[in-house]
C-alpha cells in the first residue's frame, strides 16, 4: 500500500510545519557538547531548605521510583557503535580536456573512468539500542534502521562497558528499525520488558535512555506530550509517541519507558529549530515493533501486507463531493492497481474505507499501518463507501513487493479527480457552463499519462456519460463493468475524446 502526500486543488490537507526534523543518530561522539559551568550556592543560614515531611515523603517515593526503573534498565540499553561506507562522485577538472597519451574521456563511460572518478568515505556513528531477546548464546539488540541499516561495521557497548563485535540481521527502512545481534557466553545480561504502548496516554510519566551526544548511560524523564503523531519522514508508517524528555542526538534507538520500566517506545527523532532537544521528542509504538522482531529472526526482512490501492487525507468539501458526509472520518482511495488484491475483491477508485475487520478507520496512517501488519494470506474486510452506498468488501491481503507497489503502469486511472470549485474555476478562466471534474497529480507512466492526460484538464465524461462532480465520475469509473474507458476532456474551449484505454485484468 502507498500513501500520497502531494496536494490536490483545494482538496487534500496539508500541514505547514515550522521546525527542522532531526533523525537522532549518531554523529555524536564523547565531549561533542558545549561545556557550562554551575556554581554553588548556600542559603543564608549555610544549611539546606525545610520542606514538609509529608511533601518530602511523595518527592522520595518518586525519586525510588526513578532510581528502581534506571537501576532495572539501564543493563538491557546499549550504545551502538558504526561505521559505513559512502561512495561520492568527485570531479576533475582536467576531464574537460582532451588528453593525447590514450587515457579515455569521461563522457565515453568508460568503467575504468568512472571508478577513478569515485572515492570512498567512511564514516562513524553513535546511536542507542535496547536489548530485547536472547536465542541460547545470540543477543538481539534493537535500534533504529539509520543507526544500524547501512553499516559496515557495528560494535555494541553494554553497560558494565563490556563491547561486543555484532551484525545486523534485518533492517527496514519505512518504519525505521533495525535489528542487530552479538554472540555472548554471558547468561545474565538483562534483556527488557516490553510493555503495551497501546495503554499509553497523554500525561503518562516516561523516561529516555541512550547515549546523547556520547554521553554514555543517560537518562532523562517526562511526560507523554501527546500520542498518534504522524510526521517527521522517518519511520513514514508509524503512530509516534510524542515526549518532552529530553531527546538528542544519540539517543536514536535507546528506549522510552513507563514507571513499571517497561519499554514503551523507541526514540527515533527531533522537531527542533537549535539541533537539540527542545521537549519534542518522538518515539515508535512498541507494539507497532513486536511482530518485526520475529520477522526479522525469522526472514531477515518485515513482510509488509498490500491491498494495492493509493490512499490521500481529504477534505470536509471533498468528502461533500464525493457523497460520504463532510464529517465522516476514514481513507479515501483516490487510485487502485488494476491487478492488485483491491481489485480481485471488489474495491474500486473512488471508494472511501470507513473501517477494516469491523474497526473504525480514523485517517490514512492508520489504515496503513492495520494492512502492513496483515499477514499475506488473510481475508480481510473493509467497510466502504461507495457514494452513499455502504459496502463490505472481503479482500484476501497478499505481500507487498517494491516492484509491485512502484508500478505505476497498473495505476488506475493514474490520477486524482479534484472538484471543480469556484477557485479553481477562476484559476482555469471556466465560465458556470463547464461541468466535470479536474485532472491533478498526474503519474508518470501510468494509464492517464499514457492517455496524454494532463494537470488542469477537465473531463467532462467517462465513456460518453456526463460527470458533474467527484461522485458521479468516481461511479462511472467502475472497472467491473468497463473492458475499455475514455474520457471527453474540455481544453481551452475546446472538447475532444482521448483514446479507448483497454483495462487487462
């Protein structure tokens, strides 16, 4: 399943977002920190303040608290040590220039060339990880996938400062994970327990561990700011649990836990306009990490479930348009594979899904995240609107391949049909008499680009039908009823009739 992030006119939301996003990895080495300097300071009478026993009594039970979860965790954190290596295209300024003793021009792309003209860069990284199983003598360290994803090398860092030569066993890159493991005699090493982040709650106290900056070992505590944030770019499927815990850099990886010192999250990254922590800090559900642990042992990959459809967030005045109510919450399918397990269940482009084996779906993200975790094999049903006609759809759930989901030939009908608004009809220069709806977000290679479609075109027909709006376009765009489709396309005054586009399925 992929989901879209371009804007439609006037349609898709979009969120401006002010801060600079940090992945927290790992170009923090030991004293990469400013120093300050605090001076010490004595009340009047050189003695400490008074507070009430009853007062001190609660600040004692937390401070025992935090000393118990930090005393029980910090054994199962870890620094991740790397190193990788970069290949960078350099230039030459004598390739410009003939030369007369046989050496070959760069524009000849000769191979031998090419390799001259390349240089390797090896670079080192600190990030954090927490350990979380132990197969007989093998250790399974889990981090973040950029900490741990490209690495050449990687040595893991315990505790007691014991270091540990270890490799990486599966790596992926949309939820931003990676797996790592060393092998140990050691039967004591502590491995952590991982809670239900599921429970979690906005309030709720947490603490970070990692290594921030080199500083090795540390922890830092706060609250849950907020849970079900999306954003970032890093780890694109998951529901982040925001924390104002102090989080910087080297931190990637180390574990957010609750008061029970049960692993609730993995810190992954930033919004920050210094480059440090300014109480914005983001970490990975756990839950949304148990089963890939397995899949990771097992396969050395996360098998992702597909549905193969392209989902967009829509507007209130889009979902009018598209006859589902204004405040109906769910996951616009805006495009659909032609030959995907959407299409051989029934699901068409332009269907709304409103909920998934019976739970409600609240936006894209999460509908995302429910189908990746499908296993290939399972039938699976989805609520859908069709218009206002409410549908259940059995759909049995195969693997997601990146050949399948990047194929943008079987991506039907290859763009997003926006409504014509007033807007955009005074963006267009459209008098009332023109009735349809808009071409936008056009895929390259894809049936509407193969048509000639273009951005800004109006289609005022499917198969000789009149469309008026969103739904009654959508309706005609059945694919179950329709071996060929073409579209009436208004231009500049001008309407004329693409060519018959052949659906195989």
């Amino acid at each position: 399943m992929k989901t879209w992030t371009k804007k439609l006119i006037g349609t898709v939301a979009v969120a401006a977002f002010s801060f600079g996003i940090l992945a927290l990895s790992c170009k923090a080495h030991n004293g990469s920190a400013n120093v300050a300097f605090a001076q010490t300071a004595k009340n009047a009478a050189g003695t400490a303040v008074s507070i009430p026993q009853n007062a001190l009594s609660v600040a004692e039970s937390l401070q025992t608290t935090f000393r118990a979860i930090s005393t029980g965790v910090l054994p199962a954190v870890v620094e991740v040590d790397v190193t990788s290596t970069q290949k960078v295209q350099t230039y030459n300024p004598f390739d410009d220039f003939p030369f007369f003793f046989g050496r070959p021009r760069r524009n000849e792309k000769n191979k031998d060339d090419d390799d001259r003209n390349t240089r390797e860069y090896t670079q080192q990284g600190l990030g954090s990880g927490v350990i979380v199983r132990r197969n007989g003598k093998t250790v399974y360290v889990l981090t973040n996938n950029h900490v741990a994803g490209d690495a050449t090398t990687i040595k893991i860092k315990l505790n007691d400062e014991r270091e540990f030569d270890a490799k990486l066993v599966g790596a992926d890159e949309r939820m931003d994970i990676a797996l790592v493991s060393f092998e140990t005699d050691d039967n004591s090493i502590t491995i952590a327990k991982l809670g239900d982040s599921s429970a979690v709650q906005q309030g709720d106290i947490c603490l970070a561990l990692g290594s921030p900056l080199g500083y090795f070992a540390s922890v830092t505590q706060g609250i849950v700011s907020a849970t079900g944030r999306s954003g970032g770019k890093i780890g694109s499927i998951s529901d982040f649990i925001q924390t104002d815990a102090a989080i910087n850099q080297g931190n990637s990886g180390g574990p957010l836990v609750n008061i029970y010192g049960e692993v609730i999250g993995i810190n992954t990254w930033i919004a920050s306009q210094s480059g440090g922590s300014q109480g914005l800090g983001f970490a990975i559900p756990i839950n949304n990490i148990k089963t890939a642990i397995d899949q990771f042992i097992e396969k050395g990959r996360i098998a992702y479930g597909w549905l193969g459809v392209q989902l967009v967030e829509i507007k209130d005045e889009y979902k009018t348009e598209l006859g589902v109510g204004a405040s109906t919450q769910g996951a616009f399918a805006s495009e659909i594979f032609i030959d995907s397990p959407a299409v051989k269940g029934g699901i068409q482009a332009g269907d709304f899904i409103i909920a998934i084996n019976g739970r409600a779906v609240k936006d894209v993200d999460q509908l995302v995240r429910e189908v990746g975790n499908l296993p290939a094999g399972e039938k699976t049903v989805f609520t859908v609107l069709r218009g206002k006609n409410k549908l259940d759809i059995t759909v049995t759930i195969e693997e997601r391949t990146k050949d399948v989901a990047s194929n943008n030939s079987k991506l039907w009908p290859g763009f997003i049909a926006s409504p014509l608004s007033d807007d955009a009809r005074k963006q267009l220069k459209l008098d009332n008499n023109v009735k349809g709806v808009i071409v936008t977000n056009v895929q390259e290679k894809s049936p509407a680009a193969a048509l000639r479609l273009q951005n800004g075109d109006v289609i005022t027909a499917v198969n000789n039908k009149k469309v008026e709006n969103v739904e009654e376009f959508y309706a005609a765009l059945d694919i179950t009823r329709n071996n060929e489709i073409w579209f009436d396309v208004y231009n500049d005054g001008h309407t004329i009739s693409t060519s018959h586009y052949k659906l195989q399925k």
